[in-house]
C-alpha cells in the first residue's frame, strides 16, 4: 500500500500544474493599416494621478502600440494614453469550496481547485503635440484562466494569464475602431506638428 501511494504521489507532483511562460506575452500580430504616426505611449491616470502598473500591462501596451498601431521609428507626433479600470475579479471561490468540503478528492481526479476571472476596461487615448484629444476608443474585455492539477494553472500563472487574457480580449476589439479612423489621426497629428 505504502508503494502504491509512493507512486501515486510521485506522479502528482511530476504532472501538477501547467506553466505558464510569461516571456511569450503577446498581443495578436494586426497591424492596421495605414499606421498611425510616430506616437509618444503613456500609461496614466485621465486625471493624471500617479498610477502604478505592472511588467505585463506595459509589455503588452507596447507591443500593441510598436506592431499593430503606430510607426515606432521617426519623429515623434503625439501621445497614446491607456488607462485601466477593472470592473470585476472573481476568484471562483465555489471551486474551494467543492474541495475543502470534500477533502480534495476531486483534485486528484482534475476537478479545478479555483479559478480567476478578469472583467476590465481598457481606454486608448490619442493625443497630439498640443496635448489636445483626437481620439478615444474603450472596449471591455474578459479574461479565466483555472487552476487544477493536470491541465489548469498554478494560483499565481492563472491570475497573470487572465489579466493578460482581458486585455489582449479589449485590444482586439479596439483595434478596429483605430482602424476605421486612422487616416483622420494622421492628418490631425500632422497637422499639430512634431513634438518638441
């Protein structure tokens, strides 16, 4: 018996959890077309409070900025602000309690142990060289991921993953709004000039 639970044992902690590799975060590779001028990229507060950000969400701000919406080499013509609100975070607690009820039989048979939900807004502002507002574009966007042994996420992957998810969720919804509206940016961006 002792054997047995050896084993067992042994493969479930070989087979735990999925990883996450935070080095491959990514936005969708859409660039628009035309792009948008050179644009200076922000993370801040409308009112221009102090905001405090993460490696993730500045990763991904600039990735979507430099390969989907702007031309990143030349002068620079304006500013591209991004603001967050997060409406909603679930934390799936039903899923803990499920296994603490059940003294976590469930888990060895791959019944999530938890679950993160992510529901945010995100606002993508474009500003030109006088500071003056050109265009605004929202979208909310909705991220999961699942913790359990086997197939889902370690407690701390599974946050970043759905905060990554939503926000790549409202990027891609935004960004064919900038779409439909790129060539009326750049003539108002050319025609405030270059920044000093």
């Amino acid at each position: 018996m002792k054997k047995i639970l050896l084993v067992f044992l042994s493969v479930l902690i070989i087979t735990s959890c999925k990883s996450w590799d935070a080095s491959k975060i990514a936005v969708k590779k859409e660039p628009i077309t035309p792009k948008i001028l050179t644009l200076e990229r922000k993370i801040e507060d409308i009112a221009n409070a102090t905001v405090v950000t993460n490696e993730d969400r500045m990763k991904l701000f600039t990735k979507e900025v430099e390969d989907n919406l702007t031309d990143p080499y030349g002068d620079k013509y304006g500013y591209v602000v991004m603001k967050q609100n997060i409406i909603k975070v679930n934390m799936g607690i039903g899923w803990a309690l499920l296994q603490g009820f059940t003294g976590a039989v469930p888990l060895l048979f791959g019944v999530p142990a938890g679950g993160f939900k992510y529901t945010l807004e995100i606002e993508l502002r474009f500003m030109d060289s006088q500071n003056k507002l050109i265009g605004k574009y929202s979208a909310i966007g909705k991220g999961s991921a699942k913790t359990a042994l086997y197939w889902g996420y370690s407690g701390q992957n599974a946050v970043r993953k759905s905060y990554v998810d939503a926000i790549n969720d409202a990027f891609n919804q935004i960004r064919p709004q900038i779409q439909a509206d790129a060539s009326r940016l750049n003539e108002k961006l050319q025609a405030a000039g270059k920044l000093r």
